[in-house]
C-alpha cells in the first residue's frame, strides 16, 4: 500500500473524512472486511451518514477551525461538499443494495461494485479538497496552524491500516 505524506493539513482531513464516508456505506469488496465495516459503521456515530450526523460533523468542524463571519462563504461550499459527498454515498449505497445481494454477486460483480465506490470516494475527495482549499487560502496564518492542528489529530484518530 502506497503512503501519502502531506505539507499541509488540508489532505489528511479531506481523506479521513472521504474514508469515513466510504467506510460507513460498507464499501470495501471484501467479504469479511466489508460485514466487519458495516457492522463497526452501523455502531460507531463518528462513520454514520445519517443527515443528523454530517451535520453534527460539519458543525463541530466549523467549531473546531474557528470560522469568522468573514469566510462563511468558503465555509459553506466545504458544508455543502461533504453533504453532497455524504448524499451521494447513500445513493450508491441505495443503488447498490437494491441491484443484487451481496451474497448473490460474482466475484466480478463485486469487483465492479467496489470501483464504482471507489470512484465516488475519488470523486468526493475531490469535491471535498477544493473546496476546502479555497476556505484554507483564506484563513489567517492562526487559523491555518490550528486547522493543520485539528486536521493531525482527526487524522490520529483513524485506524491504522496494517501494512
């Protein structure tokens, strides 16, 4: 597995978050690995996709960096990229449990499926990133040493992956 390293904090968050959001739909192809990430997605609040719960995310994020009155426009555009992130995530997830049962899917079908949640997971990281982007450009050299901050220690919080 390729490590990423980063200058900035922007990246770690955008994918801790892309990550939960593909780990709480129960994305993984893998039979044991995807049960195991359901199940822990189903218990664990922190990967839910329900609304109440990306908004709870969005709201202690918005906290947690500090947003002034002045960047609520580029604070916005990150609320709205994780919620469309998070809406589309469901509706795979919806498309995905209604086309066939993931016992009844080929080993074919199942590789399809995973890249199809790999490319949304692509996808939103990029939504995600850019606009998270713009916000970081705006932010006061404080702000930017406590988003780097915030961003390493949501990051310390994820599972390592075993390598």
């Amino acid at each position: 597995m390729q490590k990423f390293t980063h200058t900035s904090g922007i990246a770690p968050l955008a994918m801790s978050l892309a990550v939960a959001a593909f780990l709480a739909a129960g994305t993984a192809a893998t039979p044991g690995f995807a049960q195991e990430k359901a199940k822990q997605a189903a218990t664990n609040p922190a990967t839910s996709m329900k609304p109440e719960t990306v908004d709870q995310r969005i709201a202690q994020l918005r906290r947690d960096l500090k947003i002034t009155q002045s960047q609520e426009s580029d604070w916005r555009a990150v609320a709205d990229a994780m919620k469309a992130n998070a809406d589309d995530m469901h509706k795979l997830v919806e498309q995905t449990r209604s086309e066939a049962p993931k016992a009844q899917r080929t080993a074919v079908e199942d590789l399809e499926t995973y890249r199809k949640f790999a490319q949304a997971h692509a996808d939103g990281l990029q939504k995600l990133t850019e606009a998270f982007t713009a916000l970081y450009n705006a932010m006061t050299p404080e702000q930017k040493a406590n988003a780097d901050q915030v961003f390493r220690n949501f990051e310390h919080q994820r599972p390592r992956s075993q390598s």
